[in-house]
C-alpha cells in the first residue's frame, strides 16, 4: 500500500521540519524518547509506536503534511500553509533548553533542530548538562557553536560520565575548541562516538587528538589516540589536518587498541602519510573501517598500502577514493586479502592495465561484496573486463558506476546487461550519469531484458541516462515479468507518456516494487498520470513514488481524489 507520494518538490520528508521557534531568548529544540535519532526528522513513520513523544513540532510553510498514523500513510500535497502536528496525542510544548534539560531526567537523546545557537545559549547547555545523568547522544551539528561553546562542550566531557555519542560536525570549531575537545578526552571515560567532520581543525587539533588516544608528550588529537582506553568511533573529515598531524595520528593507531572507525577524508595529508598509515595498518588490530579519500597519497603510498591489505586481517570497510594512481597495486593486493568486504575508489584514475588488473583480481576475491568505481571516464575494454568479471565472480553484491560516460559505446551497456543474466549474487546496481550522457537505447533494452531473467538484483538506479521512451516501456515490461526488483530510479530520463503509460500498466501486474522513482521526467503528461493514479488504486506493494517535476498532476482531478479517497481515511 502506497505510504509516500512525493509530487510537486524534490525536498524529502525529513527535511520539512522546520526550525523550531525561538521563545524570548530561549531555544527551542526537540526531546524524543527513541531507538533512532532519525526518527526526529522523519515522521513518516513505519510503526506505530516509534515515535514516543515530541516536543514542539511545527511543519515548515509551504509544506502541509497529512497523516494517518493508525495506517502509517503520508500524502505529501505540498500546500501552502502552516500546520502544528500532534503525533500519537503527546503533548505540543516550548521549553527552553537549559529548563529542560535540568527538569526532564528520562530521555537519552537529544537533538537541536534550531538553525544556530548562541555562545551563551552554547555555554548554559553545556552547564545543563554537567547536572543531567541520562543524556547518551547529543547532536549539534551544524549549529554555528564556534570556539566558546565548543570549549564550554568540551568542559562538559570532562566529568561527564553518560553521553556515549557527540556530533558536533560543522560548527566553524578552530584548534581553540578542538585542543579543548582532544584535553577532554584524556579525562572521559564514556565517550565511544565523537564527529568532528567539518570544522577549521588544523594540524595542532590532530596532533592533540593522537595525543590523546596514546599520551607521548606531543600536541593535541592525536595525544589521544595514545591515553584513551574507550573511543571506537572518530571522524575528522574535512579538516586541514595536514601532514604532521596525519602521521602523529598514525603513530597513535600502532598503540591504540580500541578505535574500529577512523575518517580522516579530505585532510591534505599527502604522501608520506599515507606510507605511515600504511606502516600503522600492519600492526593495529583493532581498526575495522577506514575512510580516507582525498588525501594526495600517490603512487608510492598506494602501493604502500596495498602492500598491507596483503596481510592485513581486520580491516573491512575502505575508502580511498580520488588517492590518485592506487589502483593498480591494489588490485594485485585484493588476490591475497581475506577481510576486505567494501572498497571505494571512487575518482581514481584507471587505465586499460589498471582496469584488467582489478577485473582478475575481482574474478579471484571470494570477500568483497560492496565496490565503488564510479568514475568520468574509463577505457571501453576496461568496461567490458568489468561486465564480465559480473560473470563470475560469486561474492560480489552492491556495484556502483556512477559518472560513467555511457554515449561512447552501447556495448558497454549491453555487456553489463548479458552480465546480469547470469550473476547470481549481486543486488544493486548504479548505472547513475551525473553528467546525463546516454547509456543508449540498445544498451538499456538489453538491461530490461536481463531483469525478465535475473532473479538476484533488487536495486538498479538508471537515473539521468536519457533512456527515452523505447527504453521505458521496455523496463515497464521487465517488471511485469520480474519478481525480485524492490527499488527502481528511473528519473531524469525523459521517458514520455507511453513510457509513463506501459509503467503505469506494469504497476499493475508487479507484485514486489515498493520504490519507484519517476521524478524529473516532464514529458510524462498529464494522461500518464492518470494512468498512474488509476494504477495505485490496484497496485498493493508500492510504498513509495516519487512524481516530482513532471508536469502530470492536477490534485483536482477525479484519478487523484480517488487515490487520495483510498490512502486517507
């Protein structure tokens, strides 16, 4: 039963909350009592009862949600005007943060949905909280706390002894607030979770940090690393840690024995680094998930690395996309590695040599499942050698492709698509272009005709490939006939009304989609929507449709009342 209708707007449900008000010269903010954080901003909800309680709920204007909770149905009708929501009839109430704070002792998570907050607003909730003993996850990304609120957190931790998870991504903190975050946690004992993504950190904060995950008398993060007996999750991405700080951090990683997530993405920390990292991986082992993309590692680190992924056996989850020429290495190291089960190398460079490489290697590894090779271009015999790698190898389950220039050659697509009616393991497939080349007519029909045969695949994302009308009504036929696709991004692909018309009919017949995405795709009309609304009143296993910017809705019209009529109470 259909539960989402997105139309007119790209802007997702859990971006319609709005900020919450400002009363006097207090914050408002929310409080839940819930598994998920994620479900503070998604009140589209899948039960009942995951959403306990909220505090001050107000939707955005332009944006006016109708609910039936007792079905957990959502029509988005992107109206204009306001509307204050009551979920599960709790009570709507503003209070300001360091009163609730003080006064509210059962909730473990907290989350700011205010646009900024003050140094002094900063200040009064870090007081709050030296006095409140059940807080667990507190999230105050991208607040705008800067250096004295940052630092007033930061004394917090100190004698804090429940919160277990901090975010404080994108808050403009400089090395003031990040040496005070870093001599925090040589004093913390509870903290397991801390996201300082996208600050002005700098080469000190990241020395501080090591420092304290190990203790060596030198500067601040990486001091950490040394000391600190507790911290499993920390990310650093998008700071300018540089050089200096990267290798003090991966010093830290040789002593430290309990850190399984580590991102130091976009940090500018260059070659040498990387060959320290490198030297680090070889005798940690306790690291589990390493990000560390955009760093300028070169040829020599890369090789540096893929030397220890040979003999590595913790590290599961990597990602080294735009590391420049690693690739190569890397694939020699992926036929000896036995741990590895996602790898990105999204933007890396790979050559006809480069690109046999990885194929053989892919046709060897029994481990990875997930692989990301999106790229602008690759050589069309590399294509090819990657297709049928899909022939054989048995392991692999999640395949990206994104940015691919398809136009080049449709056999590339037509590879792919005899690939699919064989593979047997895989179960979502990118075939994206942002840069909206085609993956051509031949190519996609060949796709459609692999999906009446596979029985694996359950995501395919085909959007902005310009697959036209012929293509969509031959995918619309696929998916009479396929029984195990849930998730289909047909947006952005000109598709047209017969296109919309033969989906519509397939929306019919199909039993296993629940999401269905058609949006940006003007051409389908008003007729094609009308096929679709009458095709929702039969359809019982969609969940999701996205219609947004195509011009095929008139909310007044007959087919949509009666959609409306059938979702609605």
């Amino acid at each position: 039963m259909l539960s989402n209708l997105f139309q007119h707007s790209s802007t997702s449900t859990s971006s319609s909350i709005d900020y919450l008000q400002r009363v006097g010269s207090c914050h408002s903010f929310n409080i839940m009592e819930t598994n998920d954080l994620n479900t503070s901003t998604n009140i589209s909800v899948s039960k009942k009862h995951s959403i306990e309680f909220y505090w001050t709920i107000k939707i955005k204007a332009n944006y006016t949600f109708i609910y039936s909770l007792s079905n957990t149905k959502t029509i988005d009708l992107r109206t204009n005007s306001y509307q204050t929501i009551e979920i599960l009839n709790s009570r709507s109430r503003t209070l300001s943060a360091s009163y609730a704070i003080y006064q509210v002792t059962t909730f473990d998570e907290l989350w700011f949905n205010y646009d900024k907050l003050c140094n002094e607003a900063g200040k009064t909730l870090a007081k709050a909280l030296n006095t409140n003993f059940t807080l667990k996850n507190l999230n105050l990304r991208s607040k705008r706390l800067c250096n004295v609120s940052g630092k007033a957190v930061a004394e917090t931790l100190c004698n804090n002894i429940t919160i277990t998870s901090l975010n404080i991504d994108d808050n403009n903190l400089t090395d003031e607030a990040g040496k005070a975050m870093a001599e925090a946690l040589h004093k913390n004992t509870t903290l397991k979770d801390l996201n300082l993504n996208n600050n002005l950190l700098s080469d000190e904060t990241g020395k501080a940090i090591a420092e304290a995950l190990c203790d060596n008398g030198g500067i601040a993060l990486a001091k950490v690393l040394y000391e600190n007996t507790f911290l499993t999750n920390l990310d650093l991405n998008n700071n300018k840690l540089g050089e200096s700080a990267g290798k003090a951090l991966a010093e830290a990683l040789c002593k430290n024995t309990t850190l399984t997530n580590l991102n130091l993405g976009y940090n500018m920390l260059g070659e040498s680094t990387g060959k320290a990292l490198a030297e680090a991986l070889s005798k940690n082992t306790t690291l589990t998930n390493l990000n560390i993309r955009i760093n300028k590692f070169g040829e020599s680190a890369g090789k540096a690395l893929a030397e220890v992924l040979s003999k590595n056996t913790t590290l599961t989850n990597l990602f080294l996309g735009v590391n420049g020429s690693t690739v190569k290495a890397l694939a020699e190291a992926l036929c000896k590695n036995t741990t590895l089960t996602n790898l990105n190398l999204y933007l890396n460079k790979m050559g006809e040599s480069t690109g046999k490489a990885l194929a053989e290697a892919l046709c060897k590894n029994t481990m990875l499942t997930n692989l990301d090779l999106s790229y602008k271009e690759m050589d069309e015999l590399v294509e090819k050698a990657l297709a049928e790698v899909l022939c054989k190898n048995n392991t692999l389950t999640d395949l990206k492709l994104y940015h691919y220039g398809f136009d080049k050659s449709q056999s590339t697509g037509k590879a792919l698509g005899e690939a699919l009616c064989k593979n047997t393991t895989l179960t979502n497939l990118t075939l994206c272009d942002l840069n909206h080349n085609k993956l051509g007519e031949l190519a996609a029909k060949t796709l459609a005709e692999a999906l009446c045969k596979n029985n694996t695949l359950t995501n395919l994302d085909l959007s902005s490939n310009g697959l036209g009308e012929s293509a969509g009504k031959a995918l619309a036929e696929s998916l009479c006939i396929n029984n195990t696709l849930t998730d289909l991004n047909l947006s952005n692909n000109q598709l047209g009304e017969s296109a919309g018309k033969a989906l519509a009919e397939a929306l019919c017949k199909n039993h296993t989609l629940t999401d269905l995405n058609l949006s940006h795709n003007e051409l389908l009309g008003e007729s094609a929507g009308k096929a679709l609304a009458e095709a929702l009143c039969i359809n019982t296993t969609l969940t999701d449709l996205k219609l947004y910017c195509n011009k095929m809705v008139n909310q007044q019209e007959k087919h949509w009342q009666k959609l409306y009529a059938k979702i609605l109470p």
